[in-house]
C-alpha cells in the first residue's frame, strides 16, 4: 500500500520532461560503472532515477533564472544554448556522484568513495578535486532538497514477489527474480522501444499523435505497471505453466488489468524476440 501510494504521488506531479535523461547511452554508461564497481542491484537503478530528477530540476531551475531576463527569440536560444553548456560541461561529474550517494543509500560493503570516484575521472582526462566532488554531491542533494531516497522500480519488484509468494502462488523464487532483474536491465536499457510499441498497441495505431504520446507519460512512468510486467514475462519464460495464475495475481494484489499486463509482457517479449510479426 505504500509503495503503490508512493506511485500515485509521483504520478500525480510528473513534470513534463519525465524521461528525458533516461536514453540508453546514459543509463547503460550508469549500468556499467555499477559494475565496476561492483555495487548491488539496486543501485544502478537508484541512480539512474537521482540523475534524472535532479536534471530536471537543475533544468528548471536555470530557466526560471534566465526566464526573468525575457528578451527577443534569439536571445532566449542563447540563454538556452547556455544552460546546454552548463549541464554538458558538468554531467560526468553529476552522474558520477549520483551513483556515489546511491551507493550510499544502499548500505552496501562496496560503497563508492572519493578516491575511487577521483580515478576514475582521471582516468577519463578530468581534473576535478575532492572538494569539487564533494561540492557536486552537495549540488545533487541541495537541488533535490535531500529528497534522494525513493523507491525503485526493483523494489516494486521484490516486493510483489513476496507477495506473491506468500499468496501462494507457485513460482521458482530465485531464478525467477534473477530473471526479474535481467528484465528489468532491458527495459531501462531499451526503454523507448519497449514503450513505443506498448502505446501502438494502446491505441492501436501506428502513427499517435502528440497529444497522445504527452499522456501516455504517466504510463512510462509508471513504477507498478513496469514491476508487474517484468514478473509477468519472468513468468511466461521460465514458468509458462504459472503465467495465467500469476497474472491473475498480479490484477488482485495491483488492480492493474490482465489486458494491461498482457499487452506489456508482449511488448517486452516482442523486443527480446526482435521480431516485427503480430
């Protein structure tokens, strides 16, 4: 109930660039340093999630300062031009303290510390300090408002799995979640097909409008949607035998539709299957 409360609310004050700093050259660039440093799951996801929002914001936050100095078209694309230099001349720097303070969050043995955040930058040819470094994690948690410790999606995950489980509901529980997490792996990393081909086959049609592809964003966003889908197709993979009782489940314990859980776990198969026919 928390967690789903939790959802709601973020939901409810999605801003409109949700997602726009999830690509995949970023998220897998998060992914792999999280291995090499050998942190835990959920890590990677929390810091994808912190590095998003607090882009957003810094975002905003530079446009509402430029935004008072309103002037003619071409100096609005210079200011622009300027908050694109700004957030491009620091973001390595960024992203690496957001996987430092999720790496915190964790409460892992392999926390991330100074010296092993400052080689790694130098390795990539920066010269950044440790009293830069720590200036930029307090430029993370200044900017969100220490606000850095919501729920991830494999949380959702895991939990439902407990849930599940303690239902009753029959399932391999620990090749199950290890497969869980590799899905889960895909749908951060291929995050905008998985969801274009979910929305074609919303509204089915192939060509949506603008209109419908703004509000489909709570969709993308949605943490309980993307958990339930992910146990769904574990499910159809490993245990196909399960699926329709786990479904059945997953509709009583979420309220999401069946139709809404089959239609993701199809989009997510169809992606790892790479295959166009229906």
């Amino acid at each position: 109930i928390h967690l789903a409360t939790e959802n709601e609310q973020y939901l409810s004050e999605l801003p409109e660039q949700a997602g726009c700093f999830k690509e995949t050259r970023i998220v897998e660039f998060i992914f792999l340093l999280s291995e090499k440093w050998h942190l835990d799951q959920s890590t990677r996801y929390q810091a994808v999630e912190l590095l998003e929002r607090f882009l957003i914001k810094q975002v905003e936050q530079m446009c509402d300062d430029r935004g008072s100095t309103k002037g003619s078209s071409q100096g609005q694309r210079s200011s622009w031009s300027s908050v694109r230099d700004q957030i491009t001349n620091t973001f390595v720097l960024r992203l690496v303290s957001c996987v430092q303070l999720a790496s915190k969050l964790s409460l892992h043995y392999s926390r991330v510390t100074s010296d092993t955040a400052l080689t790694f930058l130098q390795s990539l040819k920066y010269s950044y300090t440790k009293q830069e470094l720590l200036e930029s994690e307090l430029a993370v948690l200044n900017t969100l408002h220490f606000h850095i410790n919501v729920s991830t999606p494999l949380a959702y995950v895991e939990l439902l799995l407990e849930v599940l489980g303690y239902n009753g509901c029959l399932l391999p529980a620990k090749p199950l979640h290890q497969m869980c997490v590799q899905l889960l792996d895909l749908c951060y990393l291929t995050r905008e097909t998985i969801y274009d081909t979910l929305l074609k086959i919303a509204i089915e049609n192939s060509t949506p409008s603008k209109l419908q592809i703004a509000k489909f964003l709570t969709v993308k966003e949605d943490f309980m949607l993307l958990a339930v889908g992910v146990i769904s197709t574990g499910v159809f993979i490993l245990s196909p035998g399960h699926w329709e009782q786990a479904v059945e489940h997953l509709n009583c314990i979420t309220g999401i539709t069946p139709q809404s859980i089959l239609e993701f776990s199809y989009a997510v198969v169809r992606r790892i299957v790479g295959c166009s026919t229906p």
